[in-house]
C-alpha cells in the first residue's frame, strides 16, 4: 500500500500545479476576450455616430436639392 502512496501523491502534486495554472490561463484569455469586446463595442459606437452624422448630411441635402426643385419650378410656371 506505501507503494501506490507515493506515486498517488506526486500526481496530485502535478494535477493540482495543472488545474492552478489553468485557472490562472482562463483568467488571462478572459480578461484578453473582455478587452476585445470592448474594442468592438467603440467601433460599434463610432459607427453609429458617423452614421447618425452621415444620415443627418444626406437628409439636409435632401431638403437643399428639394428646395433647389422647387425654384426652378416656380421659375418655369
């Protein structure tokens, strides 16, 4: 039985070193994955913004060519 004991103890000691520095890994690749989310998220924020700006532009062209129509409408009735 102190045969098995020995062998027992030194694979515990190394699965119990694994599963420490696998645990500390995940912490990495999670704080690593959460850093690009948020990356994502102010492009994603960016984008929405130029967007909002770009549809505000192309809206007060819409009105500007509108109203350029209609003068020259009035100009030939």
């Amino acid at each position: 039985m102190e045969f098995f004991a020995i062998p027992i103890s030194i694979l515990i000691s190394i699965l119990t070193y694994l599963a420490w520095r696998n645990g500390r890994w995940m912490k990495e690749s999670h704080q690593d994955t959460m850093a690009v989310l948020d990356r994502i998220e102010k492009g994603h924020t960016e984008a929405r913004k130029e967007m909002a700006e770009t549809l505000k532009y192309i809206a007060q062209l819409i009105v500007s060519e509108g109203e350029k129509t209609r003068q020259i409408i009035k100009v030939q009735i």
